[in-house]
C-alpha cells in the first residue's frame, strides 16, 4: 500500500486516508445503546423512562411512549403514525404549562410508538396528565390537520386521522389505570 500511495495526487491521499479512517472505525465495536438493552420480547405497551441526560445543570428525560408490543403485534400504520406526530407536537408545543418544557416529541424507526423529550428531571407519572389530556384532545380534533400541506410537510397527504384517533384511545387506557409493567421497563436486559 505504500508503495501506491508514493504515486498518487493529493486529493487522491487524502480520500484514502479518509477510507482508512472510515473502514478502521467500521471495524472498531461500538457498545450497544441503551434502548437495544430493553428486552423487546417482554415490552409491553406503556410508558417508560428511556433516559435521563444531564448537561450542565438541565436534565432532558426521554420518555418512550410505547403503543404496540414489540413483534407481537403489527406496528402502526404509517399515516395514523404521522397523523399522532402532527398533532401531539402541535398539542405539545402549544401547551400552557409543557410547552417551555418540551424539546421532542416523534415517531420511533420500528413504528411501535414515540419518544418524548421534556427538559426537567421526571417520572412516567408526572406526565400521564398531560399525555391523557393530549390524546383526549386527538379523540375530539376536528378540522385540517396542522402542518398538513405542501409547503409545511415533505408527505403531507400520508394522513389518517381516524386511525390515529383509534391508537390514541387504545393507547390512552393504559395511561387511565397506569400498572407497574406499563410503567417499568422489564427487569432483564438482553
């Protein structure tokens, strides 16, 4: 290989230098987050606390609004999926009281719930009242979906309201009568 590099251009070098850098790190094993730690096989649908992050001196703690048992059961369908992120942000980030609090709320990749990012250092129970009073607000919406039109969504007709209303009110009861296992992630890891 060295012999090679003796002969190239600089911008040549300088992209395999960049190669070798990306490869090695490919190579290298990375520890396993946090989230692939929860035992997916016993998740249940619920509301759990995902992380807490201290920086300086704020905490952000992530909940996971879990609505499907993972691999059990078919995942959310996509446009109620994006109809939930519409209006739960909305809802969210023009609350009285949560909206200086919140930083996130979307969808997760394997589309069995969403995550909620709040500044502040809380439990699941502190935010059931404000999750129960956003998908009782959902079960009642009426109207244009906000942020649903071409210049504000890069998909905005992938809507389906009715759907959503269903995965709210389905989501919803667990909230109403919160259980340890809805609220606590399985005590074993993978």
């Amino acid at each position: 290989m060295e012999l090679l590099t003796g002969c190239l251009e600089p911008q040549s070098l300088l992209i395999l230098a960049l190669l070798r850098v990306t490869l090695g790190a490919r190579s290298q094993s990375m520890d396993k987050i946090s989230s692939f730690q929860v035992d997916h096989l016993r998740l249940k649908p619920g509301l759990y606390v995902s992380r807490k992050d201290k920086f300086a001196d704020v905490t952000l703690t992530t909940f996971d609004l879990r609505f499907k048992e993972p691999n059990r059961e078919p995942v959310m369908d996509q446009p109620a999926l994006h109809t939930i992120e519409h209006l739960g942000a909305t809802f969210l980030r023009s609350h009285k009281e949560w909206s200086p609090k919140v930083v996130y709320f979307g969808p997760m990749g394997c589309r069995t719930g969403f995550y909620l990012i709040v500044e502040g250092n809380y439990n699941s129970m502190d935010v059931i009242p404000l999750l129960v009073e956003m998908f009782d607000w959902v079960e009642k919406f009426t109207g244009d979906i906000p942020g649903a039109a071409p210049a504000e969504c890069g998909n905005w007709r992938d809507q389906n309201i009715d759907m959503a209303k269903w995965e709210c009110q389905r989501y919803a009861a667990y909230l109403r009568n919160p259980k340890k296992e809805h609220l606590e992630y399985p005590s074993s890891m993978v």
